[in-house]
C-alpha cells in the first residue's frame, strides 16, 4: 500500500469557512476517484511550535492509484483552490508493507 | 481519534543505514507505549518538488493518549536521534470522526 501524507500551512486570510469548504471537496474525492482506499482530512488541533494547520492522508494499493489521484480532474479543483493561498506544502509517499 | 502526522527532511550525512536504524526504533515505540493504536513509517518514494524525506502516521484514542506518547522515554530518545540530523519537521495533529 502507498500513503500520500501531505501537509499545509496556509495565508491567514484563507478563511475557516473557505477551510471547511475545501476540506469538504477533499473528503468528496474518495468517491468521485475509486483508487483511493481512504482518506483522512483534518485542521491541526495542537498549535505546537512545529505544527502546520491541515493534513492529508490517503490510501492506494500502488503508485499507478496515487497517479490516478494526482491527475484526477476533481483533484485538480482541490489544487486549484489550495494553489493560490498556500504558504507551504510538504509531501512523503511511502509504502506501508500489507499486512 | 487523533491523528499524528510528521514530515521530516534531514541533512545528507544521515546516512540510509542510520535512517533505516532509527526508523526500527519508531517501529518498536507501539509495543512500549501502549496508547499508541497504531505507526505507519516510511521514506519518501517518490521524490517530488513538495517531497520531504520521511513520514509518520500514529493514532492515538484521544489527546491523552497522544501526550502519553510525547512524553514517554522510549520516544525521548528517537527525538534526541533526530534532533541532531534535522532540516525541518512539520506536525499536524488532526481529529478523525469514529465511524
């Protein structure tokens, strides 16, 4: 299995309604793209001195569903809208032996 | 739940081998800290601009249960390990609904 983690910091003036709206289209995206296995999508709840504000993370059985993720036309709006009030992105894909 | 996601980039001179090492001491964190309810390890695969080195998933009940695992020795001393080769963490500590 590969997981796709993914981890925002984002302008102040992206707003917490603005936040839940993009979240909500992140968490329609499992059934619009069936080579997601699952997803989970949150703000930060901690506020430490190495916290981002929002996570991403999502399931697929190999690289060809995460590739079928990244150019999925619905996850390209997602894209869209995080492009233009990100301040930060760090991504790992890494495999999770099946057990 | 609570949901515990970090992504770390470290410098160079950590070497594979010490990298495979502390990720072993990662890995064994759920055995001795029993609020961990489950770790997810691993390093980047696919090396993308976003793509930082390595990621972990840990889920814990609640808040609680996520402190228990901040401050307990075992962890301490991957901290104190990784402390030393870091360029950056970034943490996101999000809550999942119980379905």
């Amino acid at each position: 299995m590969i997981r796709h983690v993914a981890v925002f910091r984002f302008v102040p003036e992206f707003t917490a309604d603005e936040r839940e709206h993009w979240m909500g289209l992140l968490r329609a995206l499992p059934a619009q793209i069936p080579s997601v296995r699952s997803m989970s999508v949150g703000p930060d709840v901690l506020g430490g001195a190495a916290s981002h504000d929002l996570a991403i993370v999502a399931d697929f059985d190999d690289l060809d569903g995460l590739d079928l993720y990244s150019r999925h036309p619905a996850h390209a709006e997602v894209l869209r809208i995080s492009a233009g009030v990100k301040i930060s992105l760090a991504t790992v894909d890494f495999e999770i032996p099946e057990s």
